[in-house]
C-alpha cells in the first residue's frame, strides 16, 4: 500500500534534522575552539618550553682540571691532550655495524666496547661517546684516510690526567677515576649535579679526593640547535668552561724520593713535618702503587696484583695504621712527669732491672737494672723501670690527659681523607671497647705497660710525627696540612693555606729543654748514636722497638721469629738541636730494634734536608744495632 506524506510534514522534519546537525557542528567547534585556547593559551609557556627543549640542547664544556705540584713547583698530576675516536650514535648507519667496521681499521677490545656501553648508557644521543682513547699517529692517520666510511664517527683531542712520577708519593697525590653509581649519588647530595655533566673522572683517594671540589673547575655549557633525529645543526651561544685551582703542597718531592729510596723494599712510613707551621715535608707509605693505573679503570689483573699483594701496597700506613710506638714514648711520658709535677729532672731512681706491681715483675731490657736513674738518663739509656713507676705515680688518667693534649689517639684532621684515630687507651676507652665485663675492667697493670708505649697504645707515624713536632717547638700543636697554596687558575692569585694552630699546651720551657737535652744525647751516645754518628749536626731522638706479638716469657731472638711476627722499628727526631727545621717519625714494619732499620732511614733524609746529601742506595740496616738496641 503505498503511502502519501503531506509536504507540511517533509519540510518540517528537514529543518529539524538541519538543526540538529548544526547545533552538533556548534558543539564540535566549540569544542575544537576550547581545546585550540586551552593549548594555544593557556598551556603555551609549557609547551614553548617543551618544543624549545627539543629544538635546543645544552652540550658541556668539560673544564680542565687543576694541577699539583710540590712546594719546588715539581709537578705530581697533570693534563695532557691525545686523541680518542669517538662515536654519535644518533648520526651512524647502525651502531654495531659501525663499531665492527670501525675494528678492522683502528683495534677495540673487549674493553674498550664495555667502557662504551656504560658511557652509552649514561649519554644522550646526540653526544659524541669515546670508544678508543690515547690513538696513536699511524691510527689517527689511518682513520682519517677512510673517514668517508663512517659517518658520526670522528676523532677528538681530550685532556687526560697522568701522574709523571709514578709510584712516588702516590699516597698523597691519590687518583682520579670514572663516575660510578655511588659517586654520583655524593654528586646529587651536593647538589652539584650540573657541574658534573659531561665529566668522567672525579677524585677517588689522596689530594685527588680532599680537593675535588677545588680542582674540577666549573663545567661550561654551548647550547646548539638539533634537528628531530638530535643531530646538531647549529651553535646558538656558548659559556666557556673555567679551569680548576691548582694545588702547591708542602711537599719537598725530592726530600720526599729521598725518604722512599732509604725505605727500599722495606714495608713502613715515614712522616717528615715543619714543627713552626705543621706543614708536611714528606708523606711516605711503603710500599706504593703506580695512581696511572686507575684512570681509566684499572684492569682486572692490576686489581688483583694489588689487592691480593700480602705488602698491601694500597695502604696508607703513614695515616690509617697504628703501631704501639715503644720506647719512642717515653719522650712525651718525661714531659707529662715534669709538667704534671711528678718528676723533677733531678730525681732519680734505683734501677734493680724490674718493677714490682701487684705480685708481678715487669722486667727492664737490661738484666741487672741501670742503676741510679735520673730522667735524662732515662731516656738516653730508654730505662723501662723509670717509666713503670712514673706511669704508676701518673696513673692512667694522668697519662691519658697529657697525651691527648698532643694529639695522640685522635685525627690530626690532616687534609687527607682516610685518617685513623689510633688508640690512647684509659678505662672509658676499654670500657666502650670490650663487651665482656671481665674484659671492661681496667686493672693497674695495664697502666704500667702503657708506661713504655706498649700494651693498648696505637698511633699513627703522623699522629707520632705531630706530636713531635709539638714537643721540640714548646707546645704548639698544629693541624698538618700538605696544601700551602690553591692557586687561582684565571688570576694566578694564590690562597694561602695558613698554618693552624689547634691548641697550645702549657709547657714550662726548661722541661721542654730537659727533654730536648736528653733525646740530643741519645743521637751522641744513646741508642740513635750508631745512625747519627759523624753527623756534622747536632739532632735529637729517641728509638722505639715494639711488639707485634708476645713471646709468652721465652726470650726474643730475630733470627727465629718469621719475618712478619718480628718486632716493628720506631724512630722520632728533629733537628738540628737548636732550631728544628724538621720532625720526624718512621716506621719499619717488623724491621727490629729501632736502631737497626728506622733511625738509618732518618738519617738519610735528615742529610739531605740540611745538607742536600743524597744517599745513592736504601738505608742500610743496621745489624750490630742488636747490642745497642732499643
């Protein structure tokens, strides 16, 4: 059947329909139109800055980085420019058939390509990445000739860091090294995060480490234009880069090469230090490690000739291991006797060649006592009954008192990281130090063996070289430092590093000579005679020989104890007599008395302090020292 609508009702529904499709084309515009104001508008610093962060990029301009040299201007790190291949991986045709490509022109191991997965990883793409440092002139001629090959591959010249002398004084130079994880993290809590883009090396020990922040410099920025495959295609400005402070120490390097020669293969240290400013003259830790090793990342054969070395070349004994120092204390004990009132210089004992304390015999090195001693003798001679008693009468609380005014058993706060405390012991010590009760006990016994430097004292040679130093200039007790200049790499201008005085003891200046008078005399007649004899200075010293374990009663006889169980050889100085110039403490690692191997060292760099001598060999051990020994 077929239907009849009447036009009225066609007409009608049509502008319906163009209605509602014009209300829903309003809609859409309006839409379109809210959404166009919302980007256009109000969203447009936002999206300014994305399109401009993706139009430009901020390259870093890596500074060089400070130098350091000793106080003779002799130089100990340095910069130097060589060549690396380097790759942008967002301008090659395939990143691995690059690098492979690259292989059969200029040689990369497998080292190199891990190096250059974790820089990849750590780069943006347009950033060129070093794949191959250090080229040499046939390799660099070679790449150049097939350039045309490899497209966003280049070579660069870079800066390098290298340390000319070596192993030499490496414990105090330290090394720089590549940013890891942990670093990074020390970067990010500094907040000083835009300061190391670009970099790859920071400061892993030594100097290198203590003065990071003065030798890096500041990173410059060049802010180029990148295409949308982040190639850049143009220089928009550029902020040079500013070069790092350099370092001048009080380091006298050949005073310094001096004190390693006389150290030989002989495991120790040496602390040289200028007792009217506490500047460090000489650093040394023996044996020593060659700091070039790890610039790059040291290899895995390197690593384990060094760690596994049972000499533990890494160490630094001069500031981080602590030895009872022996006879070597009984110095500062005569000081503490006469400053505390306890001991006159007159007074005098009689030595029967032991001390009796509760029920037990402490026993003197020489069998028969020394008779009467007064205590210049004491310390000529290095009488042990002498300090048993002033120990006893001091008690342990006094001795404690006075040594930490010198700085003993606590950091010097040298400007090096890594510094032990040592021990001075005292019943709060072994209390906080033992968990046994029975232990925690301080008995009477133990105060008189600290008497003569032995049972729970440790210290380091600094913190014995300091307190030297402390004791032959009146009192003062001053903060070591090595750095006596950080120079201004732009002005030249120089920022002294003024001596620091910690505190000043109070000293009466004849006790101060008494003491002076009598460690003289052990450099003329005593136990240091042997090693200083025919000096044409006059110096002051005192031996040490100390315990590296106990023989249980059976008498000590070098010959058939095994190397590493024999005792270690101290020895501290100064001179010349009248005005030091010099203090000193040396350590020989199971090297015996300290007659035998430390005071032959002192003397070969206290020659040539004064006297510009130079030793042509390692100080000689002194074998016939045994019947002077100490």
């Amino acid at each position: 059947m077929i239907s009849f609508h009447a036009p009225e009702q066609d007409s009608s529904r049509f502008r319906w329909r163009v209605l509602v499709a014009g209300v829903f084309a309003l809609v859409c515009f309006l839409l379109l139109a809210s959404r166009f104001y919302y980007l256009q508008v109000q969203k447009f610093d936002y999206f300014h800055t994305r399109a401009e962060d993706n139009r430009i990029a901020l390259l870093p301009i890596v500074p060089n980085r400070g130098t350091i040299v000793d106080r003779n201007g002799v130089v100990l790190a340095r910069n130097y420019a060589a060549y690396t291949l380097e790759i942008t991986p967002a301008r090659t045709n395939g990143l691995e058939e690059t690098i492979e490509a690259l292989n059969q022109v200029v040689p990369i191991d497998a080292r190199d390509r891990r190096r250059f997965r974790k820089l990849l990883e750590e780069s943006r793409s347009f950033e060129s990445v070093p794949i191959r440092n250090r080229l040499s002139d046939e390799e660099v001629a070679r790449f150049v000739a097939q350039r045309y090959r490899f497209p966003g591959v280049d070579v660069q010249a870079r800066l390098f860091r290298d340390y000319p002398l070596g192993a030499s004084a490496s414990h105090v130079v330290g090394y720089i090294g590549r940013i890891n994880q942990r670093d990074l993290e020390r970067i990010e809590e500094r907040d000083d995060a835009a300061n190391y883009r670009g970099s790859d090396h920071i400061g892993k020990s030594g100097l290198e480490l203590s003065y990071e922040a003065e030798l890096h410099g500041t990173t410059g920025f060049e802010q180029v234009e990148v295409n949308a495959g982040g190639r850049a295609v143009r220089r928009l400005s550029s902020t040079p880069a500013v070069t790092g402070s350099d370092l001048e120490l009080n380091l006298d390097m050949e005073l310094q090469k001096i004190a390693e020669t006389a150290f030989g293969d002989r495991r120790g240290a040496l602390v040289a230090i200028d007792p009217s400013t506490g500047g460090v003259l000489a650093l040394v830790s023996a044996p020593s490690f060659d700091p070039n090793l790890f610039v790059d990342g040291i290899s895995t054969q390197d690593w384990k000739g060094l760690n596994d070395s049972p000499d533990h070349p890494l160490l630094n004994r001069a500031i981080y291991s602590a030895y009872p120092p022996g006879s070597t204390f009984k110095p500062f004990m005569a000081l503490a006797g006469l400053t505390t009132g306890k001991r006159t210089p007159s007074q005098a004992i009689a030595d029967p060649g032991y001390f009796n304390f509760a029920g037990h015999r402490f026993m003197d090195d020489k069998i028969g006592g020394h008779g009467t001693v007064d205590l210049h003798k004491s310390i000529v001679v290095s009488c042990n009954t002498y300090y048993y008693q002033l120990a006893n009468d001091l008690g342990i609380d006094g001795i404690a008192n006075f040594m930490s005014q010198l700085g003993l058993g606590s950091r010097t706060e040298l400007d090096l990281p890594g510094e032990a405390e040592g021990v001075l012991p005292s019943p709060a010590w072994k209390r906080k130090r033992f968990r046994k009760p029975e232990q925690q006990r301080w008995y009477g016994g133990d105060t008189i063996s600290v008497g003569i430097g032995q049972g729970y004292n440790a210290y380091t040679p600094l913190q014995m070289a300091n307190a030297t130093a402390a004791l032959v200039n009146g009192g003062k007790v001053f903060r070591p430092h090595l750095v006596r200049h950080v120079i201004d790499s732009r002005t030249g201008e120089k920022r002294v590093v003024e001596p620091e005085p910690v505190r000043e003891i109070a000293l009466k200046p004849e006790h101060v000579a008494a003491v002076r008078r009598a460690m003289v005399e052990v450099n003329k007649v005593g136990t240091g005679s042997r090693a200083f004899a025919g000096a044409p200075y006059e110096s002051g010293g005192k031996t040490g020989t100390a315990q590296v374990y106990s023989l249980k009663g059976s008498k000590y006889v070098e010959g058939r104890v095994r190397e590493r169980l024999r005792d270690h050889s101290w020895f501290i100085a100064y001179a010349p007599a009248d005005k030091p110039k010099i203090a000193l403490a040396v350590l020989v690692e199971n090297g015996g008395f300290g007659s035998q191997s430390a005071a032959p060292i002192a003397r070969q760099v206290i020659d040539y302090h004064l006297l510009g001598k130079r030793p042509n060999q390692p100080a000689p051990e002194d074998v016939d020292a045994v019947e002077n020994a100490d």
